[in-house]
C-alpha cells in the first residue's frame, strides 16, 4: 500500500468527482507536489452511482459558465486521458405542463440566450419527432438545448484522476484523513489512517472534497459547511428493443426526468418532499453502497411517468437505485476558502448536480488557490455565505427535505422556504408578526417582506404577474414617497472595529475617505486588487479609535473574512456586533415630524445633517440615529440596543397613529432603492465588477492614501469604463422585471437585468444591468434605443446613468 509523503503543498481529501477535479485543475496549473487520499476507493462515496445528467444552462451567468466549461472539459478528456467517459451531446429537451412553467421556461429560454447557450423553442410535433415515446397532449411549453449531454459518472471522475497523475500529482486509495490540523489560525496539514497504520502529513493547505462526510470533518475544525445527505432515487428498465439515443427529458411539473443509455430508460426524481439520511453520521464501511429501497416513496412519481412514457408500463424494472447525496439550504454548493481557518478550503455539497458542476468548481477553485482571487465572481456558491448556526444538524435535517425537491418545482419570484424557519428573530418580531408582516428568510434572519391588510391571507399566492402582494408593497412604497414608513432592518450585519489602528486600517481597506470627524457616517466599498467590489457599506465613526461597519445581513462573514484577512498587524479588534442591536428604519417626507413627536433632539436639517450619526433619546429609551437613506428620503437609521428594541418600537407605532406611519416590508425598501439606482450588492455589484463601471467613482478618494484597488481605478480611469451600469424603466407599465431578463441595445442582446423590481412611483417595472461600451461617452450609450426581453417578449425601456427618481438627491437632504 502506497505510504503518503511526509510533506505536501496541499492535501485534497475526498475521490469523487470533486476531489479529482480539483486534483487535475492544480496538477495542470503547475502544483504537481500535491496528493489527494481516498478513505476507501475513488468514486466509491456518491459519485459511481449518478445519472451523469450534464445540463449547461444554470441560474446564473457566472455557473452557467462553469457548467459550460465542464461539458467542454468532459468533451475533450477521453482523447485527453484515454478513459472512456461516455460524454455524448444527446441534447435535452424541457416540458413545461402549466401555463406558469412555460413562463418559466421561456425565461430560461432568454436567459440561454443571454448567457450564449443555444436554446430553441419547440412544437409539441418537434418533441414527438425527437422522442416518439412521450406523450404531448397536456405540454404547454417545450424548450430545447442541443449542447446538453449525459455521461458515465465515475468515469469522468477516473479521468480526471488520470490526468492529474498524469501531470504529477499523487492519488492514494484506502488512507482516511482523519483529522486536519492547525496552528489556531491556519491548516499545518493532516493525521491519516489506512487501518494498518497512522501518520502526518504537514500541507499548506486542504481542500475539503469529502462529499457528505465534509461536515463533519470540517466541524472537528471548528469550519462551518452546512449540508446534509438525502436519499435520492432513479430507477433503470431493463432493455427496450428500438429505444435508440435520445436527448435527455425533464418534465420538471412530473418531478421527473429521463435517460436512455445503453438501450434501457432511467427514470430519476425530484420528489416534493425528501427523506434525509445518515443522521448519525455517515457509517464508516460505507463503499459503493446502496441505501435501501422504498418503493412507496418512488411510486407516485413512476405512476405520473407511466402515463407521460407508456412504455414503462411493459418495460421490466431492472434497477430500483436508492443513494446518498449532499443537500444544502439553499440548494447550491460551497466552494472557497473557509473564514474560520486559513488555508482551509472547500469543494462539497453538491446537490445532485456534482458531475456537471465539478468541471468548472474544480477550474475555479485551484485558479482562487494559485491566484488568490476567483476567476469570476462565485459568491453565490462562496463558503463565506454559510451561516455559523447553520452548523445545527436539526436544522439542516429539517431544510434539506425541502431543498432536493425545490430543484424542479417552480421557480417563481420571491419564492420563500418553507421550512427550517424561526431561527433568528428580531426583537420585535411578535409586533410585526400582530401587525401583519409576512416573513420571508434570508441567512436565518426572518424579515417582514410585506404587511398584509387585515382581511387579506398572511401568506404568498405566488405568480409571475402581479403576486397577491403587489397593491400591499404599492401602499408602503407609496407612504415611504409621501409619508413615512418604518422598516426593521435588525439583520444587518453590525461589525464594530476599534483600537489605535483602527482609522489607518480601515482607509486601507475602503475606498472612500474614512479619516472624518466623529459622527459623521462614510458610504463606502471595499476593493480587491482589480478595482472589483468585495463589500458595499456604510462605516460610522463612532469615536477617534471606535467604527461601526453597517453591512448586508447575508455578506457579514464574508466581510468578517475579509476584513480579519486583511488586518496584518493593525492593532484592532473587530467584533461582530450584529445581535446587540436591533435597526429601525424611519423613512419619508414625515420622518422629522414623526421623530420630533418621540425625541427632545434637535432633528433639524441644520441640527442633524445629512451623514451624521449621534445618540439620541426615544421614549424613555436611547438610540444611536444614523442620517441616511437607502430609499432616497429624509431619513434616520435607528441603531437600538436589543433591550431597548420593543420599547423604542412601541414609542414610534404609538407616535406613529398621528402621522400615517406605514410598517413596511423588504419588498418596498427593494422597489424603493431601485427607483433611485441605489446598487445591490450580490446582484448589481459583486467582486467582478469595477467599481468606476459600477458608477460608484463618486465614493473613491484616490487623492487619499494608498489602499487596496488604488492602482485598479487610476488604470481605469486611464484606460476608460468598458461598460457602465444603467437603469431602465420599461414604457409598458404592464410587465414586471425580478431579475436575469435579457437587455437589448438595438436589437442585440447584451447583457442580463442584474436587478429589477416595480417602480410604483415612477410608474413602471425598473431594472438595473451594464452595457458593454468601450470608448464611449455617456451621451452615446444614451443615444441608443434599448429593450428588455421577457419570456421571449421585447418591450421598450427608457435608459439613464443618473437616477431615474431624485437625481439630485434633493429629497434626502430636506
Ligand atoms: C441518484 C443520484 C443521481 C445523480 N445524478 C446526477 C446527475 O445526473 N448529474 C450530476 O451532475 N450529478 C448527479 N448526482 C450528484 C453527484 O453524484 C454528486 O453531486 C457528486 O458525485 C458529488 O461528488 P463529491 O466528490 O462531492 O462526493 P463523493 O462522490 O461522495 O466523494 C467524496 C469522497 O470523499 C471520500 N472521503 C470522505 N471523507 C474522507 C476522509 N476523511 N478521508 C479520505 N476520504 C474521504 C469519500 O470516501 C468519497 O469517495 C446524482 C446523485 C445521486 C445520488
């Protein structure tokens, strides 16, 4: 048996497809002094067993791009390797059954056009001549991708395996890593065990690919990486004479899709609700090994599928498959290093789709590793958007019966999670929830997202017109225009930064001018090396030595990672702050005569400027009040410790009876951004994009001292924007934009809405997105006649660079 080096550059645990892809991406960027250890044999955990389903199109451009990467990647291996993987470009073809899936799937449709996947709407009569064995009576939709494939699984892996040795680097079977080590803040290497004998190996880094036993392990590391398995099924018919090659079939309506290999027929599902397995941990024999079968679980599924294929009611059952897979909360994978241990990273829970996905994953996880900085911004996959609590294996137990179904059940907008919900609450929940919030999640947090009125349901009817909810978000972004509503923004995230060093620091990693008085509150961006934005937020100085970052919710460990990444030798604590105060958005032409009815404070324009920030007395209680505005009104953001956070409340709603106050939810204080262009990070603004493209220049001093993305934006300013971020209304006050649709500069499509929602004061559906234009002006881009394509329908939209809503920003400096 094959004894590990005493030393390596990094050690990659795990031999499924993951393990071997990220094996094969170092080994080809040069890290040939690497090794990866497989507790047992490759492939012999998830990855032998899938149904080698290899979809292009995804929800995004950036993994769209990795899984086109992939069928590339997997195209070219075997005159690579030698390894047969039975990548064949088969096709596949979408059935949509409801009117609401054929919205869905012609969005797609614009989306592949978008993103530059070939994609064709076709006729029920085009779906019978390609697959002559399906019934189309009841299709509404069918949608056809030509550059899908399907593959041999474990062979992909086998092959990406030999590549990597074949380019040096080390791949030991039947070794367990049985413990990552480290020095308290980073990786020093692995203890491993082959059952004979045990050892170390001293690494620089890991790469955890170990599938769904990476939770664990990472946990013994004190690394976040919430996942967990499910039992996930196909079945295969015995031959069926004729069957030929066909494209592969979704009818994602039936939970099901279909496979032709080899002359049998896979059906594999998705059902509604999932089964989670291995609660106790993942057996330690575990190897090519198959769960029980459960045929009562699988049958409503095969019944759906035995009238849409009549052959499966002759077609003998060969094979009934039952295996394990990774699941997480919000069914996308992790990937990145994780922020609570240096050098530690992670490639793992997949989702069923790790073999389409590993290709690109492992691509950009060794460039992230050898540069630095990812290829392309992933945070939608990042490990840094993993919550700490969502380590509670309860928890994740209770999401993932969810998350496995939600693959192919309909995506509407704003479509909430149903379970796993009520973990992180604002102190003011049980108001909101008497005064009729509707709750949507986000990172654990539950926030009110809109009020329903008194007689109305308290829940989502969704749809991809108007939601039930849309006249609730008009009367609360109407009273933020006119009058004065009240957000609960307590999930922000609340990192306080102190010590001598703290100013110094701080105006290195930020772009803006962070050396101001005391009081005052700094909009701000922190950079990467290439002008890209890591984090949009406002920073307080609280005192000469004291800061208070205001951050997303979502991005807070992130920033954490960033920030502590950064802090070399600063003299400075940073501490998150986020539970010890809850935020009270006050926003509206009303705001000042709704505060000065609870506060003796002068709140006087004069008194109380713009981007200042001070303490001042509510009721009986304190708040810290910030003078700014994410919705483009005179406003306050009131920071409360969380004792005090009822109180407060109570004294603003009481208050509130004589000056129209409107609770408002998350869906407003979205529409209300968008109106004044106000970016979102994640959506309009994300490591891959400048920020002088962004057109946030405005919130860069490069006359000040050096700081991270410095030179980026002096070379750009050189150089000229290649593309600028604009916002669109669309003239047809009818449809809507949520996100994806495809922007138009005459006729030609370039780019994806970044973000979108409705624009209730000015009158129509508003999105954000860039335009290519490289040695433009601004008047030129303007210039042009510009369409926004929705499901396949172009509609007129009126383009600007300035905010559509208060471009001088009068209303906030009232
Ligand atoms: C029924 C089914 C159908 C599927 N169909 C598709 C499909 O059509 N398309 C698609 O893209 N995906 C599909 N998938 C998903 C796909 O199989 C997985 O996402 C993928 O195989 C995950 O690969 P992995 O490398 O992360 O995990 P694994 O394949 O489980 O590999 C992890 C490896 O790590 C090893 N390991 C764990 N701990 C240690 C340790 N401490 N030391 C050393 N080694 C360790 C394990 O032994 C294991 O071999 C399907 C999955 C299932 C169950």
């Amino acid at each position: 048996m094959a004894i590990p080096p005493s030393h390596t550059r990094a050690v990659i645990i795990g031999g499924g497809v993951s393990g071997c892809s990220v094996a094969y991406h170092l080994a080809k960027l040069g890290w040939t002094d690497i090794v990866l250890l497989e507790r047992k044999q490759l492939t012999s955990g998830t990855t032998w067993h899938a149904a080698g389903l290899v979809g292009q199109l995804r929800g995004s451009q950036n993994m769209t791009r990795l899984a086109k990467y992939s069928a590339e990647l997997y195209v070219n291996l075997e005159a690579e390797t030698g390894v047969a993987t039975g990548m064949r470009q088969v096709g596949s073809i979408s059935l949509g059954l409801t009117a609401d899936r054929r919205e869905e799937l012609l969005r797609q449709a614009t989306l592949a056009r978008t993103f530059g996947v070939e994609v064709q709407e076709i006729t029920t009569a085009e779906v019978r001549a390609m697959y002559p064995h399906v019934e189309i009576g009841d299709v509404t939709c069918a949608v056809h991708l030509p550059g899908d494939g399907q593959c041999d699984p474990a062979n992909i892996a086998m092959a990406l395996a030999k590549g990597a040795r074949m380019n040096g680097a080390q791949i030991i079977e039947g070794i367990k890593v049985t413990r990552v080590t480290d020095d308290g803040t980073r990786v020093t290497g692995v203890d491993w065990d082959n059952g004979s004998q045990t050892g170390h190996i001293a690494a620089d880094i890991v790469i955890n690919c170990g599938g769904m036993w990476g939770r664990d392990l990472a946990a013994a590391s004190k690394v976040t990486l919430p996942l967990h398995a499910c039992e996930h099924f196909y079945l295969v018919t015995e031959p069926i004479d004729g069957l030929g090659h066909l494209p592969v079939l979704r009818v994602p309506d039936e939970c099901a899709y279909y496979k032709s290999d080899a002359g049998k027929m896979m059906l594999g599902a998705f059902e509604p609700r999932a089964k989670p397995w291995g609660m106790g941990g993942i057996p330690e024999d575990f190897c090519f090994d198959a769960l029980p079968e459960d045929f009562a679980h699988f049958e409503p599924i095969l019944e759906m599928a035995t009238k849409r294929m009549p052959m499966f009611e002759t077609a003998g059952i060969h094979t009934f498959f039952n295996g394990p897979e990774s699941f997480t909360p919000d069914d996308r994978y992790y990937l990145g290093e994780a922020p609570e241990l240096n050098g530690y990273w992670v490639a793992a829970g997949y989702n069923s789709i790790g073999i389409v996905s590993s290709g690109g994953a492992g691509m950009a996880l060794a460039h992230w590793i050898t540069q630095g900085e990812p290829p392309f911004d992933l945070w939608e996959v990042d490990i840094r958007r993993a919550q700490p609590f969502q380590r509670n294996r309860r928890y994740l137990k209770e999401r993932v019966t969810e998350t496995l179904g939600l693959l192919y059940a309909d995506h509407w907008p704003y479509r909430q999670v149903e379970t796993a919900r009520d973990v992180r609450r604002s102190p003011i929940h049980a108001h909101l929830k008497a005064a009729g919030a509707v709750f949507g999640e986000v990172a654990g947090w539950e926030r009110a997202n809109w009020f329903a009125d008194a007689d109305q349901p308290r829940e989502y009817r969704y749809d991809w017109g108007r939601q039930n909810w849309f006249d609730n978000q008009r009367a609360e972004h109407m009273a933020v225009r006119e009058g004065v509503g009240l957000f609960d923004m307590t999930s922000f995230g609340k990192i306080r930064v102190e010590g001598r060093a703290a100013c110094a620091f701080l105006n290195r990693v930020c772009a803006n001018q962070i050396d101001v008085a005391p009081g005052r509150v700094v909009y701000t961006q922190m950079l990467n090396s290439k002008g890209g934005i890591e984090s949009d937020l406002t920073v307080t100085r609280l005192s000469e030595t004291a800061f208070l970052l205001v951050v997303p919710g979502t991005t807070l460990q992130r920033d954490l990672a960033w920030l502590r990444r950064h802090q070399g030798d600063h003299a400075i604590a940073i501490i998150d702050m986020t539970a010890a105060e809850a935020v009270f958005c006050v926003m509206g032409p009303k705001a000042r005569d709704l505060m000065q009815g609870v506060s003796p404070d002068d709140l006087s324009h004069k008194g109380f400027g713009f981007g200042t920030a001070r303490e001042i007395e509510i009721g009986m209680g304190l708040a810290r009040a910030h003078r700014i505005s994410y919705v483009g009104e005179l406003g306050w953001e009131l920071y409360v410790s969380s004792d005090m956070a009822a109180h407060v409340f109570e004294a603003l709603t009481d208050a509130g009876t004589d000056h129209g106050l409107k609770l408002c939810g998350l869906h407003a204080l979205d529409s209300c951004r968008i109106e004044k262009a106000f970016r979102h990070f994640g959506h309009d603004i994300t490591d891959e994009d400048h920020v002088l493209e962004a057109g946030l220049g405005y919130a860069v001093k490069t006359s000040k001292n050096e700081f991270i993305g410095r030179d980026a934006v002096l070379r750009k300013q050189d150089a000229g924007l290649a593309r600028r971020m604009v916002q669109f209304r669309l003239e047809d006050p009818e449809p809507l934009l949520f996100h994806n649709e495809a922007i138009l500069r005459e006729g030609r499509i370039v780019g994806p809405v970044t973000s979108g929602n409705y624009g209730h004061a000015l009158g129509g559906a508003i999105g954000m997105g860039y335009v290519p234009c490289p040695d433009e002006s601004a008047d030129e881009v303007l210039a042009s006649s510009y369409e926004i394509e929705v499901a396949g329908v172009r509609h007129r939209a009126v383009a600007s660079l300035a905010p559509m809503y208060d471009p001088a920003s009068e209303r906030v400096k009232m």
